[in-house]
C-alpha cells in the first residue's frame, strides 16, 4: 500500500509540473493590442516604453521570432518592468484597435500609420505612439535579435528619462 501511495503522489507531482508547465507555455503568449490609449496611460504611469511587435499569422519568420525571443522576454524579470508589449498584426487584419488618441481603427489600418512593409517589425514607442528607438525589421540574424531588442528597449528608456 505504502509503494503504491507513493507512486501516486509521484505521478500527482508530474501531473501538476505537466499542468504549470502548460500554464507557462499560454502566460508568455504576446498580447494582442486592443486599446493602445489605456496602454499609454500604463506606460507613461510607469515610465517605461512601448513595444509595438507587427506580424503576420502565417509568416514563419513572425513564429519564429516570438517563440524564440519575443514571448520568453515578455515574461523575463529582466525586461518585465522595463518595457510593456503588445502584438499588431498587419495586413488584411480588421481586429478592431484604439489607437493612442482614442480613435477606433484596425491593426490592418494602424500597421500603414506606422509605414510597416515587412514582418517582423518591432518598433519602440512613447506612451503617446511616437517612435523613439529605431525599427527592427524582420529576423535577418537570429543570433542577434534579443541583443537588438535589447538596445532598442534600452534607447526608448533612455529618451524618456530625457524628456
């Protein structure tokens, strides 16, 4: 009885590490943006940028970015108080935006405002949309990528310290 109780309790053990791990894997999904004026509000309470990741749901490169660099930042305690991000996609996209006066518009809509022509495109912006960090666009080398975003987290914060 003793070894059998014991083995339950393993196999209960995996079970929930199974189950966490599975909350993990959904928790660091990107955020799509639906409401960039309140996200304003956020990152100006906080003092922190924005991050504006535009993609596409069939671009590999899009995939590849989030899930290998993107989405483990989003929940890294590194980048966590340092930046707020959010998912646009582009295109022919008519998921339905607040940009950041306000305005009802598109993602597909808000992608041209920002003249974005390729995926993936990551641009840091200011809590009122302004861009303050060069684009990074597309995933030309991988082996880089999280040190530009790094660099371009890092630009954005230094030029709203400076304002």
């Amino acid at each position: 009885m003793k070894n059998f109780l014991q083995r339950l309790g393993f196999g209960l053990v995996i079970l929930a590490c199974t189950a966490c791990g599975a909350l993990a894997q959904q928790s660091q999904k990107l955020e799509f943006a639906d409401d960039l004026a309140a996200l304003g509000k956020l990152a100006a309470s906080r003092q922190v940028p924005i991050m504006l990741v535009f993609t596409y749901p069939i671009c590999s490169y899009c995939m590849r970015a989030k899930a290998a660099h993107l989405e483990p930042m989003r929940v890294s305690p590194n980048y966590g108080s340092k930046v707020l991000m959010r998912e646009i996609e582009t295109e022919n996209s008519s998921l339905a935006l607040r940009d950041f006066d306000g305005n009802p518009t598109t993602h597909g809509d808000f992608t041209r405002k920002y003249d974005v022509r390729s995926v993936p495109t990551v641009i840091v912006v200011d809590p009122k949309g302004k861009m303050i960090a060069d684009p990074i666009i597309g995933l030309a080398d991988p082996d880089f990528y999280d040190l530009y975003l790094e660099q371009a987290i890092d630009a954005g914060r230094l030029r709203l310290r400076q304002r």
